[in-house]
C-alpha cells in the first residue's frame, strides 16, 4: 500500500496529474522535484497554514510547540546578536520571531515562490533562495541553525545537508531541526481513526513520489528511521544533545493534514533534534 506523504499537504492530496508511488529519487530529482512543488504549491500552502503558523511565531511542527516556550535555540537573551541561519525556511516566520529578540537571521528555501511569501509578509533581513545541499556561505558565517519541517524530510542526502550545516556553523554552534517523526511512516497519514493502523513498514525507506505522466518526480519525500536520523546526525559531525517529541497539547484543536489531536494525543507526530558541534 502506498503510504502518504507525512509533511505533504494532504487535504490537497497528489496534484491532479501526478501519480503516487515508492521508488528511488537521488539528490537531483529530489531537489528539482521538491523545489518545483513548493512553487507551484506555495499560495495554498500559506492560505492553508499562514495563520497557525503566525507572521512572526517560531513554531517547531503541527503541535504548535513554539520556541518562546520550548528555548531549543538557548535562552533568549542569548539570542540578541546572534547570526542565526534558518533552513527551508517558507515564508521565513521563524526568522522574522528571531528578528524580534535581536538576532540577526537570513532565511533560506529552494524555493522562490516561498520567499516571496516572505516579501510579502515583510523582512528586515536577508532572504537566499538555495538548496540546503549546498549553502552559498563562507565556513563559520553563523552561531546557530534551525530548520522547522525545512529540507531535511524532503533531501536524498541528509548527511550532506548536516555537514554544510557544520560548515558554516561557528565551533559551539547549534542545530536544530524538526521533521515528521519517522514512527508515521508506518501508518496512513489520516487524521482520522483509519490513521491509527499500521499499514506500512516502518524500515522501508524506499522514498514517497508523486510522478508526472513521463515519470518525473514532482513532489519526494524520503524516510529515515529514529536509528538513521541518530547516525546521519553524528555522520554530520554533530552530537546530539536531545530529541524532543512533543506532546498534543489541549488547546490545539486543528488539524494539519495526517496531524490531529486523536493522533497526536496516541502517537507522536514530530522529532526535533538538538545537536551542537564542537
Ligand atoms: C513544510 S515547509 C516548512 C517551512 C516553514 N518552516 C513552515 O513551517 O512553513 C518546507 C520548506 O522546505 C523547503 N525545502 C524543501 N527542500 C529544500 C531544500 N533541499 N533546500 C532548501 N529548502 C527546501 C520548501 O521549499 C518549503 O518551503
């Protein structure tokens, strides 16, 4: 059976031509794929979730757990002045909360359409339209790193996305960066009680496609297990220092595609890793 997407938007399912299945995608199709999905996709997906998300909030996933509660990035004192590189940033919400405790951000995403959701909202910082695989910066450029559902569930390559991280971070830097939790994989991304049964393997990684009627990929996802994620890290140069699950929490009602309080409130639906480089 095949499996949705995780952080795909369900409730617009696979574009109308495309087709869904699992096979191989390599880093070019995944980027050229998933760059051209965000463009097209880009005005729904901020309609759809620009006001969960908030102009200026930093919100880690579809819990809605947010950094003024959550300080992954470190007090925020300690943010004022900071250099702070956000990845696959959308409409560079997360930057624009980090402007306004003082750091300076630049916000980073494949793609153009995104960061022109970005113009539209406003910026006091710089936007950089680019692949996460190959950040246009000098080594050392930055203290910290973030990357909230940006890049990492939708890269062939996680390690090589790791370590252009390291390169540019500063020694101490931290990363941190949530993606889907890898255990809904394994199950229908339904909000519904039909996404409450395991329908899939949890350790096939054979990537979600959606494909053109030629067979190119226009939207990739690939999977990586709890196990994966812990050595891509490490693979990275980094050291983990947590992973953070987090909970439903009461007063969020909505639903976000396959993410709803039934599941939410039974199964964790997101895994933020903190990792600092020495
Ligand atoms: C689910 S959105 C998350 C954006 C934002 N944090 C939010 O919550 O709306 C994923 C973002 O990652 C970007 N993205 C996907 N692959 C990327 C890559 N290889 N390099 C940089 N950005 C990428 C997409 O363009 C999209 O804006």
């Amino acid at each position: 059976m095949i499996q949705e997407p995780a952080s795909h938007q369900q409730e617009t399912g696979p574009d109308a031509e495309s087709q869904a299945t699992r096979r191989d995608a390599d880093v070019t199709e995944s980027s050229r794929a998933n760059r051209g999905w965000w463009d097209r996709n880009a005005d729904e997906y901020q309609v759809e979730h620009g006001t969960f998300l908030g102009d200026d909030r930093f919100v880690w996933g579809p819990e809605g757990l947010d950094e003024v509660e959550a300080e992954l990035l470190g007090p925020p004192e300690d943010l004022k002045g900071r250099d702070v590189l956000e990845i696959g940033a959308g409409a560079a919400q997360c930057a624009r909360w980090l402007a306004t405790q003082g750091a300076r951000p630049v916000a980073l995403d494949i793609s153009h359409r995104q960061l022109q959701h970005a113009l539209r909202i406003g910026t006091s910082f710089p936007l950089v339209c680019a692949d996460a695989g190959a950040l246009p910066f000098a080594d050392a450029s930055f203290d910290l790193a973030c990357s909230a559902y940006g890049a990492l569930p939708f890269v062939a390559a996680p390690v090589l996305v790791l370590r252009e991280v390291r390169r540019v971070l500063r020694p101490g830097g931290r990363f941190v960066f949530s993606v889907t939790h890898p255990i809904r994989w394994a199950f229908p991304d339904e909000p519904g009680p039909e996404g409450l049964s395991v329908s899939a393997s949890y350790f096939d990684r054979t990537p979600y496609v959606e494909q053109d009627e030629q067979g190119r990929a226009v939207y990739v996802e690939h999977h990586r297990t709890i196990g994966d994620r812990v050595r891509d890290v490490v693979a990275g140069g980094f050291r983990l220092v947590d992973l953070v699950e987090p909970e439903w929490p009461v007063w969020n009602t909505s639903e976000w595609g396959g993410w709803s309080p039934l599941r939410g409130n039974l199964i964790p639906g997101s895994a933020i890793f903190v990792c600092e480089r020495d």
